[in-house]
C-alpha cells in the first residue's frame, strides 16, 4: 500500500529532478551526477560573521573547527602560478595566466567574513546567539551566496542597490562591509519584506537603520529604471531562479508544481528584465552583479547575454563584462566552480563542500 | 621472585585439567595430533562454568560423522566452542532438521566449517526464519536452501530487520527473489546495501521500476552493486571518488538515526 502509493504520485521534486536530469546531463556532462547526489544530500552552511554583534567572537567559533574561508585563501597555492596579496582587510589577487598576461586583480568588498567547516567535515552550526542588545552573532547561509557579494565590490560611500533582496542575506553581508553610503533594498514581495526587516533588525543596530542610510520598498523591480536611473554605484540583482536545491528536496512552494507551470517559463524573461532595470539603475562606471542559485544556462549565461544586447540596443547603454576568473583560483580550497564557463563563474555542489548552486557575472557600465 | 613466579606458572599450566572427562588418548585416537589436541582443550577452557564441556565428545564424534576433518573441527570449535555445551540428542535434531531443508552432506558439512554457530540455534528460530522466507518473502524450497546454505547467519537477525530489507530490495530496487537469492543479498547488511543503492539512485544511476517493471535507465546488476568491493564499486558503478562516497555514507548515517522512530517502534513490539 504505502510502497505502491509513493510510486504512483509525481510530487514537484520528482518533476523538477526529471527536468535537471533532461536539461544538466547534456549541460555539465560528467559533472551532473556529481552535482546530482549533493543536491539531494545535505547542503552545507556558512556563518556570516556579524561585525555589529557583540556575542560569539571569532575564536568561540573557530574553535569548534570552522574558519573563515575569505581570509583562508591560497595557502596551497603554486608560488609561480599565483601571487596573493592581502592589504589590511581588502583581498586583490593577481594571476598570470598560460601566456603570461596578467588578469586585472580583482577587488573584493571588504570586513566580510564567512565562516565554514573544512570540507568533508559534515559538522552542524548551532543556531546564534543575540547579544545584550538583542543582536545575533551570526547569520547562517550557503556560504557560496557571499561570493557575489564580495564580487560586487563596494567601496567607501558607494550607494548600492539590492534589488532583489529578501529574505536578506546578502544584504546583511553587504552591510559588514560598512563602507556604503547609501542602501536601497528591495523586494517586490511584502510578506517577504517584512521577514527581511525582522532579519536587519536581529543583526544591524539601530542608528545603521535609519533613513538618511537604508530605504527599503516593495516594488517590482522590473519598473525600478523608470523610477531612479542612472544612481547606483553598486547593483545587485539576485532573482529569482528554479532555485535547484530547493526544487528537488522540498515539495513545498516548489516551482516545478503542475499550477505553477507558467511562472516557471517566464523566468528568464523575468530574470532579463530585473537585470535590465538593474543595468540602468547603475550610473556610469557603476558596476552590477547578476547572480542566481540555478546551474540553469538559459537563466544564467543565456539572461545576462541578452541583457548586454538589449542594454545597448534599446538603452544604448554599452556593457563590459568584469572577469571573475580569480575567484575559483582563491577559493578552490573552499568550494567547487564549474569549469571553462564563458560568461561568468559558478559554483557546483560537491558533497565534500555541498555549497551552491550560486551563478554569478559582473558587469561593468561604460556609458 | 621471578624464578618462583615461573615456576608457579608452569605449575599452573601443566596442572590445568580441562572439564571434561576427554581423555588425550581419545582425542588421539580421533585423529587429532598432540599439539591440535592441546588446541582442542584450549577451545574448551574458552567456555565459563564448571560443566561447561561436558559434551564435548559426543559433539567431536557428530562432527567427525558429518565428514569433517581433525583441522576443520579445530577450526570451528575455535570460532564456536559453544558447540561442547549442545547435549547431543540436540545437535542431531538440528542436523536433521538441516538436511530436512534440503541441505544434504556435501552442503552440510561445508556449512557447519564456515558457520558453526548454525548448530547452537534452536530447531524452533531456523524454523521461523525459514517461515518468514517462505510465507512473508514468497522464496521457493530451492531459493531458501540457497539462502541458507549462502547466507546462514540470517538465522540469528532479527526479523523486523529482514522484513525491512528485504522491501527495501524488492520495493525500493526492484530486485525479485530469484536475484536475491542467487546474489546472496542477505550477506550484506542493511546498511551496506542501503548506502550503495542510495548513493547510485542520487547520482542518477538507478531507478526504482514502475508497475510493469520498467525503468527509463538501465539499472546496474545487484550482482555488480554489491559482490564487489568498496573501489570496484566507485570505479565501475558509481564512477565516484572514496571522498564522496564516504562524505555520503556519513551523511546518510545521520539522515536514518534521525528518521529512526519509525523503525524503532517496529522493533519494539
Ligand atoms: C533569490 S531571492 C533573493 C535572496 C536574497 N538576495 C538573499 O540573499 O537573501 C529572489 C527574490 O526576488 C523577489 N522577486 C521576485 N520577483 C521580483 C520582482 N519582479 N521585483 C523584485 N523582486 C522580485 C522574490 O520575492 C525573492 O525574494
């Protein structure tokens, strides 16, 4: 009875691990079984470490055998390969390829840290702890969702915008950094811009909160070039996605569901259209990150390609694509990238450090 | 002194008189040499209490029927010295009831050397299991003696478990009795076939049938998934690191406990 039960319904997951299966095994090859048997095991976590907190230090939690993988980069790296350099807080790699060219060194947003256990350690985070004024010392996410963040770049007195940003956690990771100016969140959804003001609320003070520095709305982000173009000095559109972990373990809210057919094929429309107004939301010499938690190339590459097309041809708005090549290098120890994308980088679960799926590509406006 | 103290100790030794009223000689004459007999009494100073090995010769002489040899008899009363504490009408008994499941002597002799403990179970638990084969799992005559004479410490599990692995092949895998038989399943625990056929089923490699039987990959062989070892496996079935898959076994080893209840109230009813 139970047995024969089980079989006979198709539950969400089971469709959308139909539809991986069709789509990645062509897409990744060899890579997708891989990836498969992390998607459907348990994802690992990373704590990002809340500067404003004045609970669990550091060593409290280092010394339950995690670390921070941001500064725990290049330690096994090949001295005539790679060089590393580490100026105060602010991490810029430099690193000759085969021919000898050297790839501009990569700026990464500063006072971030992530901290994770070693790979292969399956060990759990107990949840934080709030401090005397109420504030947690640590926000539990997939560790590879700070990439992009720390990708973005911001630099002191930037105005940045989130423009798709509940429930928060990269939001939270953008405000460690504590050299924005100014910061626009965003979320067209309003249940879930309320959970992403409890979540501020639990982590950042409040005199961080306040107008002058935080403006948090709930629009479609879609429209937000009409409103205000041109400002940002940083844009981070995160969109929404088949959200690929999620759709093969949890069978709720699952957007592989039969009902939820239509809105599942509008992604990419969705997604290029979000990117789009995050485009002309940027000023000049702004820079915008695009990023996703689907290996999806239609969402991915296929949406950001379109993008620069349609930024130059509707908006003539000209684009250059920023390399994040260095990325996998200074963290391979950390996480797995898929290799030899042409647009982009992303990182692949791997059971030994099931992080991800997280797409990521920056852009850079020029005019 | 140490030279007192070696002295007590040979004392001790040669004085050492097995309980039994087994004679050197008869061992002797039963084809054993001195130093194998020396072994002999050694297997029965193993068992606690007085009387422990009082049949210890009428179990020698069942075995020596059976056809087995002075050193294979050393050999299973090293693994299994219970076997002198069986009264002998018993041990015939058990025999019998063995050879009445189609375990005839060739097969007999060469399941009590590998296995001897299957001669200190009671008539009444092989009995059950043999039920529980036939009536719960629907294997034939031939397929139970198979599993016995392959698989023999299935006597001794316990049953809720059986039961559980055995749907877990035949539901989850789609595996039918005659491959398990002939494949030997029951050799593998629970765990160790679970943790195989998990971690190909996630990696997209297996596929449990649908009602007429059908799968849309072909799955590997039950043979190929579990009678081979832990690298062979990786490298032509899985095609996966020893990283991953030990990573995976830990993982799911935490996934079960944590599910466990289930289980475990079947168990204790
Ligand atoms: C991947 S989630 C963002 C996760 C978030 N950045 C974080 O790190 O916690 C995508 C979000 O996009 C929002 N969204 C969907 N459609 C949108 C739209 N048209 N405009 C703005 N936000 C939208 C969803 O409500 C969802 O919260």
């Amino acid at each position: 009875g139970k047995w024969a039960a089980t079989l006979a319904k198709q539950p969400a997951t089971s469709l959308a691990l139909q539809h991986f299966d069709a789509t990645y095994s062509g897409q990744l090859g060899e890579l997708w079984p891989s990836i498969r048997v992390a998607l459907l095991s348990e994802k690992k976590y990373g704590a990002l470490f809340n500067n404003f907190s004045h609970e669990s230090t550091l060593a409290q939690l280092e010394a339950q055998g995690c670390r921070d993988f941001i500064s725990d980069t290049g330690t096994e790296a090949q001295p005539s390969e790679v060089a590393v350099e580490e100026e105060s807080n602010c991490v810029s790699i430099k690193k000759s390829d085969i021919d000898g060219q050297l790839l501009s060194p990569l700026q990464l947003s500063p006072h971030i840290k992530c901290l994770v256990f070693p790979r292969g350690d399956i060990t759990r985070f107990k949840p934080a702890r709030p401090d005397m004024y109420g504030l947690l010392g640590y926000y539990l996410m997939d560790a590879a969702s700070v990439l992009p963040v720390l990708a973005l770049d911001v630099q002191e007195g930037h105005s940045v915008l989130d423009l798709c940003a509940a429930p928060g956690g990269k939001t939270l990771a953008l405000l460690q950094t504590q050299s924005i100016g100014f910061l626009c969140v965003n979320d067209s959804s309003v249940s879930r811009t309320l959970r992403l003001r409890r979540v501020l609320r639990s982590f950042v003070p409040k005199q961080l909160l306040t107008d002058e520095k935080l403006h948090i709305s709930s629009l479609d982000g879609t429209k937000w070039g009409e409103v205000e173009s041109n400002t940002f000095d940083r844009v981070l559109v995160d969109v929404p996605c088949t959200t690929d972990r999620h759709s093969v373990t949890e069978d709720d809210n699952n957007i592989f569901s039969k009902s939820r057919t239509g809105e599942r094929r509008r992604l990419p429309q969705l997604q290029l259209e979000l990117l789009l107004a995050g485009i002309e939301a940027a000023c000049p010499g702004g820079e915008i990150l695009y990023s996703t938690c689907t290996l999806s190339q239609i969402q991915n590459q296929s949406v950001v390609e379109q993008a620069i097309f349609l930024a130059q041809e509707n908006h003539g708005i000209r684009l250059q694509v920023v390399d994040l090549k260095p990325l996998p290098h200074m963290f391979r120890k950390t996480f797995h990238f898929a290799p030899n994308l042409h647009l982009g980088e992303m990182v692949i679960p791997h059971l030994a450090a099931n992080f991800g799926p997280i797409y990521m590509c920056k852009l850079r406006r020029l005019s | 002194t140490l030279q007192s103290m070696q002295h007590n100790h040979k004392v001790s030794t040669s004085s050492r008189k097995p309980d039994t009223e087994l004679p050197l000689q008869s061992l002797l004459d039963m084809g054993f040499t001195d130093t194998q007999a020396e072994r002999v009494y050694d297997t029965m100073s193993k068992l606690k209490g007085g009387s422990a090995a009082k049949h210890a010769l009428s179990t020698l002489t069942a075995l020596f029927v059976l056809g087995l040899n002075p050193s294979s008899v050393l050999k299973l009363l090293e693994k299994c010295p219970e076997l002198y504490t069986v009264q002998d009408s018993q041990l015939q008994q058990r025999l019998s009831n063995l050879r009445k499941l189609g375990l005839v002597e060739g097969s007999l002799q060469r399941l009590v050397a590998h296995y001897p403990q299957i001669l200190i179970v009671p008539v009444k638990t092989i009995k059950n299991v043999v039920l529980f084969l036939r009536e719960k799992c629907l294997f034939t005559v031939q397929q139970v003696k198979d599993i016995l004479r392959e698989s023999p410490a299935i006597v001794v599990e316990n049953t809720d478990q059986l039961e559980y692995k055995f749907q877990y092949v035949y539901f989850r895998m789609g595996v039918k009795q005659a491959t398990m038989a002939k494949y030997k399943l029951f050799r593998f625990t629970l765990d160790e076939v679970r943790h195989r056929h998990c971690f190909l089923e996630r990696r997209g490699l297996y596929q449990t049938p649908d009602k007429r039987g059908q799968t849309v990959i072909i799955n590997p062989k039950l043979d190929t998934i579990l009678n081979v070892d832990q690298d062979t496996f990786l490298a032509d079935v899985a095609k996966a690191s020893a990283e991953e898959y030990d990573v995976f076994k830990r993982l799911m080893a935490r996934e079960w406990q944590e599910q466990e209840p289930q289980l475990g109230s079947i168990e204790a009813d």
